[in-house]
C-alpha cells in the first residue's frame, strides 16, 4: 500500500471537473455584465 513505485490514484478528478464547472458557471457566466439589447442581431 505504501509503496512508492505505486502510482498514486486520481481520486480527486471528479473533485476536481466540479470545482472547475462552478467557478465557470459563478465567474464566467454569472458575473459578466452583458445586456441583450446592446447585441446586434445577426442572420447566418
């Protein structure tokens, strides 16, 4: 178990998609000021 050859577990990966989903939710989404009427609209 306490073998260093060992290589270590990601353990923290799915800790880790979490953290970065809602600090790209709060600071990303959230807290951009952006208002809808300023967008000009465009037809592609």
């Amino acid at each position: 178990k306490n073998d260093p050859q060992n290589i270590p577990r990601a353990t923290w990966r799915s800790h880790g998609n979490l953290l970065f989903t809602n600090w790209l939710n709060y600071y990303v989404y959230q807290i951009t000021p952006y208002d809808l009427r300023h967008m000009n609209p465009t037809l592609d």
